[in-house]
C-alpha cells in the first residue's frame, strides 16, 4: 500500500507539449510511471515521448482511463486546468505550477473541494510512492520503497529529507509535497488521516515552514487522533518578519507564523521536533528503531 | 508589492471611500502651495515610506501652521526615518503627504485579507482603531470581529451588519450606512486590485458622523501582478536594498540579512534550512538566495555575482540539492561568475542530486579554490570553523 498514487495510477500530463511537461513526462516515463493520455489545447493527435495528446481532460478519462493529473500549465492558466481536471473526474490533481495568484487559487480551492478531488499543490514538487510510481519532478533516485510517509511544504528541502532517510535506511512509502503557496489545495492533516489508515506506513516526517498556522493545526490533530510515531522539522527558525521567503506562503505576519510558535506546538503535542536539519536522518532512524 | 499611502489613497479616492484632503510633497520648494490648496490648518504631514511604525518614528507630524510646518519638512524630507521596523539605520524619506485635518469623534480598524485555513477573504473590523492591530488581537481578541467572504457570492450587506451590530455603541443610522458603504467598497477594492492586504488603520468617524480612511495600507499579490500592469508601475525601487533590485530583476529570490555568510540555495525551504543551519554552526547568515528550481547558467552567475557585491560576506556557501537544476549547470554558472569577479574569501561547496558526479568533477578540475562538503552537517561544521579561523 501506500497512498494516493501506485502502480494503478493512470496519469495525464497537462501542459505536455511544454518544455517542462514534455521533459518530466520523458522522467516519469523512466520512472515506471503510466503516463495515459497529456493535453494541450489545439494539439490533441500529436504524440509527445510516445504519449497520444488531447484537447480535453475528459477526453483522456474517457478514452484512456486517466485517474491522476500532473499539471505543467502556466500560472495563467493553471487554474482554469486544475478545475477541468477536477470536472472532468479526476480525483487525484498535482499542480506543480508556481506564482498562481492567491485570489484565484481561493476560487480553486472551493471548486475542487465541491467536485470531491484532492488537490496537491499548487507550487509544489508533487508524489511519489517509490517504486510504484511518481507523480511530480522529485529526482525518482534518491527515493527507496519503504514504511515512511513524508509530508512536506517545500520542494528542495523535501529531497534533502528523503536523501537523508534513505542513507539512513529508511524507505518511504509516499511522499507528497504539500506546496508552498498561502492557499493549496490539501493540508498535512488531509494526508496524515490517509497515512493513518495506511497499513504500509509505520512512521510519518512532517517537513513545515513559516508562514500561517497549518503546522500548529497538524499538531492538534496528532495529539487528538494519530497513533504512528512523527517526526518533524520546521525552516526559517532565522527568517525576518515580514518578508516573503521564496515561497509565496513563508512569511510570518502579524506576529503570526513564526518558527518558534510552530515547534513549540509539535512539542507540546509529543512530537520529535528536529532542529538541525543535518541531523534529521539519524533522528529519524533512532525513532523508528525504538518502535 | 506594497503601495505607499498616497498611493492606496489615490485608488480609494477612485473607489469612492472618502480619505483626507491631500497633496504629494517632494521638495520643500513646494510647502507653500500645497498648504494653499489643503483646508487647514492644522495640517498633518505624514512620511510616506513602506516600513510600519511611522508615528512611534516621528514620521507623522500635526502641526498647527506654516512655519510648524515648514519645520517638520525640514527634518522629514531627504532625512532617514527611523522606525520600529526599520534597521538603526533607517530609511530615507523622499516624500511626503500634507493632509488637513480631521475632527475625529471615534477610531475604527478596517482591514481585509485572506484567510488561509478558511481559504477565502475576510473582513476583520474593530473598535480599537488606531492602535496595532496585532497588540490588540493578543490583548483583547473579542474585540476583533471576522466575517469571511464566500467566493462564490461576494461581500453581502447583512455581512456588514453582523460586524456593526458587534459594537457595544452602535452609531447612528448615517454613519451605520456609510460604514457598510465602505465596507462593500473595500471588498471590490481587494478582489479588483488582487491584494493580499489593505488596512484602513485608523477608519475614523468626524464628529458631523462622516466616515473617513485616515490611514490606507496596500499591498499587491506578487503573482497577480501580470494582470496589473497599471499597480506594477507604482513599485518604488528606493525602498528596496540595491542588492535586492538586482537580484529582482534576474528572477531571483534575494532577501538582504545582517550576517556575513552569503548562502546560494536553490528552494526556498532548502535555502531556510540553510540559514538555520548557518545559525547553528554559529554564525550569521548575510542573506537568503533561493535560486530556483530551474535556474540557468546565467542566473547562477548573477546569483554568486550578487552574494560577492555585499561586501560583508566573509565566506559564501553553495548549498544546491538537483532536480531539475542539475549539478552541471550551477557548476559552470559558479566558474563563470569566478572569471569576471576576483572571489577573495573562502567558497564552501555542497552539491547533491541530479548530475552530481559531473557537477562536482567540473569544479575540481577548474582552478577555483574551494571546499567540499559531503553534506549539510560538514557543509556547516566548514562553515563555523571558517568563521572561527577568521576570528
């Protein structure tokens, strides 16, 4: 098992015949990912990495059965994609575009959550379940098929942990990037009441940042109902007030946001709260022997 | 982005919110024919910069006639204002707004922003006006009302009706009007200009019962700024660090700190984690370099070009964990950025991921001086023994 997306998945790319969507659809193919159906608007009939492209989402429901979307689309038009995704049935949407404004991703937002889809992103590297298929532009190599969930708000960083698991001896079961935009799509806690019910996944690393209260939330609902071992590590603990780091959604606002208050959170909810990044893979590995 | 108050006030003058009678002040030529256009005295002469904490600066002076006036614009003007939010330093002030003044009879705060649990606009209001709206949420949050804003019906009037009929003191039935007025006003004001913030800080009522934004706060979705080409122009570059600028321009995420290890990540999160690890090792970050997921030869060398201009780095760490910016391409950008600027203190590699076996052979076959880390925790341990050795 693991969550979300595995060797069933049958994903369309949106956005294929773009630079980007024709170089992960080309990665993804390599990883073992099914890779169904792309669309482009105004280009279906083409083939792009041997993968047939359509005009419509529902086209490639339809005719091919696609049950994930992977979207490449540009911030323009990415919301108009995820919502097409998500009316045509797609259940499963990972919006990897960055810079979608906030006001727009409020009505996506609604809208998908309406339609019953889960929305990973956007601004986000997407998921992975290691050696079953990967959805997304994680580097598919440093991951190894194991009994670990990671969640996490950032990309980068994001294969930093997985990395440090892996030499660690400890595979995952699935990794999802979260996003790093003010509104996404789901929350840590939409994917650790999934990984909750996962019998594949025995430990959970929760990767936050600065920036809203989504960390403090997660906290609240793991001290109330998640029974598996977390481990958890927040950036910024030495970011300034009031300026935006990178992400869209890493900035501390009106004294809200802060590092210090999201540790403190995870602390008082019994989770092992990691504060020197270099060390997580360690940490990681002594809890998980300790089980 | 943010906007500066005249700024936010120009556009709520179009959106019809009533705000002070006012003029721009640039030079101090000027003085005496904008006061003759501007009821008063007393005027109110207010140092229009983006950092908060402008009146526990000094930077918003009421005086009661010319020659006060003529005084508060000689130590504004051209002069560094400092302030809560600013460094010791400050920021130099080149303009100013000259407003009547108001008879204030009550003081409201009026903000919007979006709500990100609830993923959707709110309106917050309350009766403790002109104070910081954070003091007051930590000190007494029953007086800071909500109403979230459904996306899919926009702002309704009884929503206005719920955030009045709060107050302890309902005002009269004119001033009940115009609050809800503003209130809708606001609303279109923040869907139509994609902000991510707008305060009205202190929304004041005259003593005639009027409503009248005294202060404007703006700030502008980043993102949303393609659709706005009309809000993109009004950025001023002068409130920004030079460095900042630069690196803006190359699409770079660079934001000045007050170390001196520079730092080129490529993540944002990844480029956090790497200043807190700086921070542990012992030493101080001089900035955040997020340089992109898919950043280009070229925008590797304006990055590392970048970090070398602050001329208080002392050691500078590259920090690159590929995926889709491979080893290779950050390797060749760093050589590239070598040959045009002399690089005179100690250059701390840590490269992982995609390429890595050629991104790390480029580098050691160049004649760049450099050390290698296999992975964060010696990248860090170099880092605070460089510094050690330094002194």
């Amino acid at each position: 098992m693991s969550i979300l997306v595995d060797e069933n998945s049958r994903v369309v790319v949106q956005g294929i015949t773009g630079r980007e969507g024709t170089f992960h659809t080309q990665q993804m193919l390599a990883y073992g990912t099914n890779v169904v159906a792309g669309v482009t608007p105004g280009k279906g009939g083409q083939k792009v990495q041997g993968v047939p492209v359509m005009n419509r989402v529902a086209e490639a429901v339809e005719m091919e059965g696609a049950n994930v979307s992977c979207i490449f689309v540009p911030a323009a038009f990415a919301p108009d994609a995820v919502m097409e995704a998500a009316a045509a049935g797609i259940r499963v949407i990972v919006c990897i575009t960055e810079g979608i404004p906030v006001l727009d991703m409020v009505r996506v937002a609604n809208f998908v959550k309406e339609k019953g889809a889960m929305l990973i992103g956007p601004n986000c590297p997407g998921i992975i379940s290691p050696g079953k298929t990967k959805v997304g532009i994680m580097p598919g190599h440093i991951h190894r098929q194991g009994s670990m969930g990671v969640i996490s708000r950032s990309g980068t960083l994001t294969y930093e942990v997985v990395d440090q698991l892996t030499k660690s001896d400890l595979g995952q079961s699935t990794c999802i990037g979260i996003g790093g935009d003010p509104i996404i799509g789901t929350s840590f806690i939409d994917h650790l009441r999934l990984f909750k019910e996962d019998p594949q996944t025995e430990g959970v690393v929760l990767i936050g940042e600065i920036g809203g209260t989504a960390e403090e939330e997660a906290a609240e609902y793991i001290r109330a109902e998640f029974n598996k071992p977390v481990l958890a590590f927040i950036a910024g603990r030495t970011a300034p007030p009031g300026r935006r780091m990178g992400h869209a959604g890493a900035i501390i606002s009106g004294g809200q946001g802060r590092a210090e208050d999201k540790i403190e959170a995870l602390q008082a909810a019994g989770i092992t709260v990691v504060l020197n990044l270099a060390e997580l893979g360690d940490t990681a590995k002594q809890i998980m022997a300790g089980q | 982005m943010k906007l500066h108050e005249y700024q936010a006030k120009e556009l709520f003058q179009k959106a019809g919110i009533p705000v002070p009678k006012g003029r721009l002040l640039t030079s101090r030529d000027k003085l005496g024919s904008v006061l003759e256009e501007i009821p008063g005295p007393p005027w109110v002469i207010k140092a229009q910069v983006h950092a908060g904490g402008r009146g526990k600066g000094g930077g918003v002076r009421l005086v009661k006639g010319q020659g006060e006036a003529a005084e508060a614009v000689a130590e504004l003007l051209e002069k560094p204002l400092v302030t809560p939010q600013t460094t010791a330093e400050g920021v130099i002030v080149h303009q100013l707004l000259v407003e009547e003044g108001v008879d204030i009879d009550k003081e409201f705060y009026l903000g919007m922003t979006v709500d990100r649990k609830l993923a959707c606009p709110t309106m917050i209001f309350s009766p403790s006006g002109g104070m910081e709206i954070e003091e007051v949420a930590k000190q007494s949050p029953d007086l800071i009302f909500k109403e979230p804003v459904n996306p899919a019906t926009g702002w309704m009037p009884y929503q206005a009706r719920n955030l009045i009929y709060k107050l302890s003191q309902v005002p009269g039935g004119y001033t009940v009007k115009e609050l809800s007025s503003t209130m809708k006003k606001i609303y279109d004001l923040f869907v139509a200009n994609d902000c991510s913030l707008l305060e009205i800080n202190p929304l004041v009522i005259t003593k005639q019962g009027s409503v009248i934004a005294l202060d404007a706060k703006m700030t502008i979705d980043d993102n949303a700024l393609y659709r706005h080409k009309d809000l993109a122009q009004l950025d001023d570059p002068r409130e920004k660090d030079p460095l900042e600028v630069l690196a803006e321009a190359a699409s770079l995420n660079y934001i000045r700190l007050n170390g001196n290890i520079g730092a080129m990540v490529n993540g944002a999160g990844l480029a956090m984690a790497t200043m807190d690890v700086i921070k542990l090792a012992g030493a101080e970050p001089a900035n955040f370099l997020d340089v992109g997921g898919g950043a280009s030869e070229e925008m590797i060398t304006k990055g590392f070009e970048i970090i070398l201009k602050d001329e208080r780095v002392r050691a500078i760490l590259i920090n690159i964990f590929g995926g889709i910016l491979r080893c290779d391409v950050l390797a060749r950008g760093v050589l590239e950025a070598a040959k045009k600027t002399d690089i005179d203190v100690p250059l701390i590699v840590r490269l992982e991921g995609t390429n890595v076996e050629e991104g790390r052979k480029i580098l050691e076959e160049s004649d760049l001086d450099f050390l290698v880390a296999r992975d964060m925790a010696e990248a860090a341990e170099l880092v605070a023994k460089e510094v050690k050795r330094q002194g």
